[in-house]
C-alpha cells in the first residue's frame, strides 16, 4: 500500500521540496528550481542539495543505495528544472529502475516555453535541405502531431558549461509537441512569438531537451546557457528567472508488469509566468 504526502515539512537549503509517493521501495519527488540534486565542486554542502533531503527524511543508509554517494537517485534533473524525480530506497529496486531508463522503457513527458512560434512542418521543410541531410547533425521527421528530432549531442569543446549537436557523442531521440501559441510584450513594446510545448526526451542526455530546441532555432525561454541574455533578463524582468522546464510527468513500468505514472503540478513561478502571458495576450 502506498503512502501518500503532501509536504515533508522539512527544508533544504531554503526549498522544501514534495514528496508525491512513498512507498517501501520508491520515493517520488517534486523537485524545486534552483537546487541540485547532488554534491558537486561548485555546490559540495549535502544540506544545500536534493540528496539531503532524502538523507534527512531516510537516513544514512540510502548515501551508497545503487552506487556510492548516488543517495538512491536513479536519474537527474537540472539545478534550475523543477519537477518529478525519483529516488530508489533499495539496491535491488535501483537496479530495476535503472535497467528501465537504460532500456528506454521509461516515459517522461516535459511542459517547456520556448521563444518562437513552433511550427512541426517549417521547421521539416528548413531542415529538410542539401546541407542539413549531408551533415547529419539533425535528423528531423514528424510523426503524428510530434516533430522527432535525434542526433549525437557532445560537450562544447570552447564552453564545457554547454553540449551541443555534434557529429560524435551520444544519441538523442527527442519527441516535440505544441501545446499553445503565445506572445512576450517586450520593452520596446513588440510582441515576441512564444510556444508552449509538450515535450518527450526518449533518451536522457544532459541538457538534451535545451539543446535540441536551441539546434531547431527555438530556445527554452529562462535559459541563460542556450537562449541568449537579452531575452533572459527580459523575462527576468517578469519574474522568471531560471529556464522554463517541468518535469511534468513519468511514466515508469514496475515489476509487477504494471505501469505507474508519477506527476507534479507546475511550478508556481511558471504558473505566475503564464498567466501574466496570458494577461498580455489577452
């Protein structure tokens, strides 16, 4: 039987983050915007991380759970992206989850702002030219009502903050939906083409979703790294300040052949984001 919580209570570096489902083997949070998930060089304080929330809330035990000083986490999140994550409580469930995700067989799905008004069939037609199919670096078909773009992703050789679409490195398979076509109010008064999106990364590459929208001209709106510092501090101005990326949902199968889907609402900063857009376009 599953053990449902609203809120832990407990805060970690600030931000508390969700817990959405406990159970004996699994625990599924909502993770906040603006904290990493685990220790690093530039955030090496456990109490300033993810993981010490759920070492607080588990104890010492889940620290070497599927790997040493992995704390449980079967996957990741970026330090400004909010949203599903999942945390396994035992080695043998680590182990499963993990051959899920190398397997492919879990579904994440992602709601993303981008700058520009997302169009499945230009874009096909820009890419679908002499130069772009002799390269390779993008490979583009739609499929239903979703553009699928794949290519090999790799780490900037003059920014290692950044990965781009390179002709070596690791397969991405990206699946991008529409949601809805909106406009930014600029301080010039000009009003920018935004898109809100349904997005499906069916491989897990560091910075694969922000990428490939940065590779199809359409930016992830927030994004300092990939979408430019104009636009950032534009919407900085409007109280988004980190990239507009929500984990929104994953769909994972367990072992009893079953699956379950995992969801976290949208983030309050987004949510306050889109209805100011939605007062623009009004």
């Amino acid at each position: 039987m599953f053990r449902m919580r609203q809120n832990s209570g407990r805060e970690t570096g600030g931000i508390s983050p969700q817990i959405i489902l406990e159970n004996e083997n699994i625990l599924v949070l909502n993770k906040p915007a603006h904290l990493v998930v685990l220790p690093t060089s530039h955030y090496p304080k456990l109490e300033e991380t993810l993981a010490g929330f759920v070492f607080n809330h588990l104890g010492s035990l889940i620290k070497d759970i599927g790997k040493e000083n992995r704390f449980g986490f079967v996957h990741r999140l970026d330090r400004d992206t909010s949203g599903v994550i999942l945390v396994a409580k035992t080695s043998e469930f680590w182990d499963f989850l993990t051959k899920q995700f190398e397997e492919h067989e879990v579904l994440k799905t992602y709601q993303v702002l981008v700058w520009g008004n997302f169009d499945s069939q230009k874009i096909l037609f820009h890419f679908d030219t002499p130069m772009y199919q002799s390269t390779l670096l993008l490979r583009i078909q739609v499929e239903d009502e979703w553009l699928v773009i794949k290519s090999c992703l790799d780490r900037n050789p003059s920014n290692t903050q950044q990965f781009i679409v390179s002709q070596t490195g690791g397969e991405a398979i990206t699946q991008i939906k529409k949601l809805q076509s909106l406009q930014f109010l600029t301080p010039t008064k000009k009003l920018e083409p935004m898109s809100l999106l349904e997005v499906k990364p069916l491989t897990g590459r560091t910075h694969q979703i922000r990428v490939h929208l940065k590779a199809l001209g359409y930016p992830v709106a927030g994004d300092w790294l990939y979408g430019g510092r104009k636009k950032f501090r534009w919407v900085k101005e409007k109280g988004l300040d980190r990239q507009f990326l929500h984990a929104q949902k994953i769909e994972v199968p367990m072992p009893s052949g079953k699956s379950m889907i995992f969801e976290a609402t949208l983030a309050e900063d987004l949510q306050k984001f889109l209805a100011g857009l939605a007062k623009e376009n009004a």
